[in-house]
C-alpha cells in the first residue's frame, strides 16, 4: 500500500473518531469506535468500519451513517490539503461479537469437559 494513503486512513481515522465524540444526536446511545479506515488509491470513496459498545447498536449505527454529510464536511474543514475529501461509507464491525460468541461456546466446552471428568 502507498505510504501516503496509509498516513490519510490513520489521520482520517483519528478526525472521525473526534467529529464522532462531538456529534450532538441523541439517537446515539453508544460508545463508538473508529477500527480503521480503508481509503480507494483515486481518494473518491473510504469504507469506515466503525464498532458499537453498549446501548442500542442499531440506532446508533443508523444515527452514524444519516450524519456521515456533516462528518464529511467536518473532514473536509481539517484537511485542506485534499483536494476532495472522499465519500464515507460506514460499516458496522461486528468482531467483538462474534469474539464473545465464540468465548461463550469454548466456556461452555470447558465446563462440559469438567463436568464429564467428575
């Protein structure tokens, strides 16, 4: 990957994840988390996988994704730089989920082997 592409998904990965914090919706009633950024080479579009600790997921993800406008036009305010900034398209990354799923099947195995022992 261009060095200078993987420097514009690590700031822009910073600059969401604080126009996020600031953002004044009530519908998001989570804590929110920039995982990474995945800019195109042309710089037109950015996938924005973005993760959702506790309330309500859902709505907060939609919340995201209805003010990603504002969160483009606050991006473009602080790189000035680009001559564009690109089109956000936000992803909800579920790993933490499927990483406590999978937790809870091996504690349950384990506790079926332990039980099985006794």
């Amino acid at each position: 990957m261009n060095f200078r592409i993987d420097r514009i998904n690590s700031e822009m990965q910073k600059s969401i994840s604080t126009i996020i914090r600031r953002l004044k919706d009530p519908r998001i009633t989570s804590m929110v988390s920039v995982i990474e950024v995945n800019t195109a080479k042309d710089l037109k579009t950015a996938k924005v996988y973005v993760s959702c600790y506790g309330g309500d997921t859902e709505q907060t993800f939609d919340a995201i994704k209805r003010c990603s406008g504002h969160i483009r036009k606050e991006l473009s305010d602080e790189f000035k730089e680009l001559r564009c900034v690109p089109q956000l398209n936000f992803i909800l990354d579920t790993s933490m989920d499927y990483s406590e799923k999978i937790n809870a099947i091996l504690t349950e195995i384990k506790k079926d082997e332990s039980d099985k022992k006794n």
